[in-house]
C-alpha cells in the first residue's frame, strides 16, 4: 500500500494490507524488521530525515510512531 525509504538511501519501509509495517535494506532486499501494531491494512508511512523515526497510518483509524537507534 505504501513504500517510503530513509533520504541516506540505506533504509526501505513498507506498509501493506497485512497489517504490518517492514523495514528493508534496500541494497540486499533483506527484511530487517516486522512491526505488527496495527489492527488493519497500513496505508500510509514515512521516515524521519536522520531515519530514527518511522511513522504509519492504518485503516484502523490510528497513527503509530517507532523509535529507532
């Protein structure tokens, strides 16, 4: 449903119908990271410019934001 990726170039997320939220390295395609807080489809995400912040909407009527270090 939606893609972002980090302005370093180092970082993909992606947010689809399965409710979850994943983190990529879009050089290798390796999934990094699940993130399953959402009880609908994810339709929107974004990154923060430093990429330590990633935020997703939902068909759930909510807004997640993740920490990352």
């Amino acid at each position: 449903k939606s893609i972002a990726i980090s302005p370093q170039g180092n970082t993909l997320i992606s947010g689809s119908a399965d409710k979850t939220v994943k983190i990529w390295h879009p050089g290798s395609g390796e999934l990094l990271y699940t993130l399953t807080d959402h009880l609908s489809a994810v339709t929107t995400v974004a990154i923060s410019h430093d990429g330590a912040t990633i935020a997703s909407s939902s068909q759930d009527n909510t807004i997640k934001i993740w920490k990352f270090e």
